[in-house]
C-alpha cells in the first residue's frame, strides 16, 4: 500500500471535494437553472433571478452587472433558449471573468531566494497556508524557509513552529515581542546565506484600520529591499471565503496601502459560497494562486479556472 497519494490525485480529490461543497445540491448559481425556464422557454424573470443568485453568493455588484449584461446579451441575441445553452453561456462567462486571473504562483530559478510576505486580516488562514504551501513546495524540490513576522500575536511562533516541524523546513524566528521587520530581514539575509529557493514570511493578522500596522507592513517591504531592492517577490493577501463581501473590501484596502501581487481564498470548505472570488477578479483582476479547502496539510490546491467554474456549473452539463 503507498503512504502517499500521488500529486495528481490529490489534487483532483480536492476537486471533488470543491465540486461537492459548491453543489452541495443547492449550488448558488446552477441550482434548478429548470426553474427560470417555463414551457420550454426562459421566463422574462430569468436574468433578475440569476442576479438575485449571485449577489447572494457574495459576488458583488460589479461581477454581477457584468455577467448578467452579458447573458442579457446572449439571450436577445436569440442564443439561450434552453437550459444547455443557459449553463453552456454562464460557463463561459464566468471563465472570461476567471481564466486571466488563474495565475500559478511562478518560482523563476533566477530569483534566490523568491521571497514572499503572506498578509491579511486576523484569523483568515495565512499561517496555516504558508505551512500547507511549504509542504507542497518541499515536495516540489524546492528548499524553503519560513520567517515568524508574527510578533504580535502571543503563540504565533509556537504555531508557525508546529508547521514548520510537519513541513520540515527551517523557521527563522526571535520570539514574541521583537520587530517583525528585524525577524525577516534577518531570515532573509539567512536565506541566501543558505541559498534557499524560497522564504515564505508570516505577517501579523491585521485591519486596514490598524494604521500602525499597516504602516508596519510597508516598513517591513522596505527593510527587505536592502537586501534585495526586487523583493517581495510576492506580497499575497489571504481572504477567507466565509467572510464574503469583505474580502473584497480587504483586499481593496491592502492593496491600495502595499501593493497587492496574488490572492488566496481560504476555507472553501465551510459555508462559503465562493463568488467572492467573481468579485475579486472584476475589481481588481489580482492573480488568485490558492484556494484551501481544509485545515489540513494537504488541504490547498492552486486556483483552476476551469475547474472551479465547473464545480459551479457541472462539467456534466
Ligand atoms: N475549514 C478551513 N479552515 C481553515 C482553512 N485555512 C485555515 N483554517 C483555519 O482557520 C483558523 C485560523 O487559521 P490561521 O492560519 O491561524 O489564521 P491566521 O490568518 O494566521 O490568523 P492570525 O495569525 O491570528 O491573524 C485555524 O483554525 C485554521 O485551521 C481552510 O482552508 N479551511
Ligand atoms: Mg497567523
């Protein structure tokens, strides 16, 4: 018997799992898409009732006017009549909406160390992201390091070292209370003492409000451009999915105060609907790099268009 399941299994298991949480038989967006149609023809109400659908999900105004303008489109141009043709023209918006954003975190072999800055506001998922992705990373080949730039936090060392010890990677840390700009300044000139391919940075959970910390987190960018006037290579926000519309608005915020490069959508698992995600391509049209459906290990999967759009309209269509 393996011990492992292979990396492509893994990765379509999470899919699966993603497909049954999205249709959970009431996905947000396809759920009786029979309903709109009444003696085989699209009722006057369709598009109204598609729009109810997905500002419910969370997918906000701006998706939402897009995608229902371009339906509305389709259908006086006489080309939804039936419910195929209905799923057939939503797919394909919503890969117009999503395929340019489904952007891979990249890793060019000449950038040593890659670093990246993983922010976002308390609670949403960047520690436990940054050790589900030096996992995948360390399994990837790549050496990797990770720095505890939560000081804030009291345990936020002692559970970035747990996952450090299950990734297997090495932690750069100075214990509660010191400078976070100090901690990864010193893990990144640590870093290419080593000649690590990438340092993964923690960053404390905190609101745009927090002028304080946000100002921290551009004192942190600037610090590391001592050593490398290129880096962050990365500055991901996390967002947590559950939270809906306000992940957009965080990720409005964080971008305007440090210049946002990639998004991950976390906890796809729970009741999260996921047009958030719809949103967030529209507004700001930021690379999305991961999405976590889960607490454990294994539990991220990069961001595919394709798959996540037929999670929400069925693939078998
Ligand atoms: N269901 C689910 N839970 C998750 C996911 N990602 C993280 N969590 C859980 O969310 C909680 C918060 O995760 P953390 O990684 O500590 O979040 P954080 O952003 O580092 O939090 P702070 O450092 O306090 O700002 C933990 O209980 C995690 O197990 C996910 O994709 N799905
Ligand atoms: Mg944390």
């Amino acid at each position: 018997m393996s011990l492992e399941t292979p990396v492509g299994n893994r990765e379509s298991s999470l899919v699966k799992s993603l497909r049954a949480r999205l249709n959970k038989g009431d996905s947000w967006l396809t759920y009786d898409l029979g309903r709109l149609f009444s003696a085989d023809k699209l009722r006057e109400d369709a598009i109204d009732q598609l729009e109810e659908r997905l500002l419910l999900a969370d997918a906000g105004v701006d998706a939402t006017n897009w995608l229902t303008e371009r339906l509305g489109y389709d259908l006086r141009a006489g080309r939804i009549k039936t419910e195929v043709q209905l799923r057939a023209a939503l797919r394909k918006a919503l890969l117009d909406l999503l395929l340019p954003v489904a952007k891979p975190l990249d890793f060019p072999a000449y950038i040593k160390p890659y670093v990246m800055f993983v922010a976002g506001v308390n609670g949403v998922g960047k520690t436990t992201t940054i050790g589900k992705l030096a996992t995948r990373l360390k399994r990837d080949g790549k050496t990797v390091m990770i720095a505890a730039g939560d000081t804030f936090r009291a345990a936020a060392v002692e559970q970035l070292e747990t996952w450090a010890t299950r990734a297997g990677v090495p932690l750069i840390s100075q214990g509660a209370g010191a400078d976070s700009a100090s901690v990864i300044y010193d893990a990144v000139s640590a870093a290419k003492a080593r000649g690590a391919d990438v340092l993964i940075a923690d960053t404390a959970g905190r609101l745009h409000t927090q002028i304080h910390l946000m100002d921290e987190l551009r004192k942190i960018k600037r610090v590391v451009q001592k050593l490398d006037p290129f880096a962050p290579h990365e500055v991901m926000l996390v967002v947590d999915a559950t939270t809906g519309q306000n992940a957009l608005n965080q990720a409005l915020q964080f971008h305007e105060a440090i210049g946002l490069t990639g998004v991950t959508l976390t906890k796809l698992d729970g009741s999260a609907k996921g047009g958030v995600l719809l949103a967030i391509a529209r507004r700001l049209a930021l690379p999305v790099r991961f999405i976590g459906l889960g607490e454990g290990i294994d539990d991220l999967a990069p961001f595919d268009a394709v798959n996540f759009v037929d999670a929400l309209v069925g693939d078998d269509a």
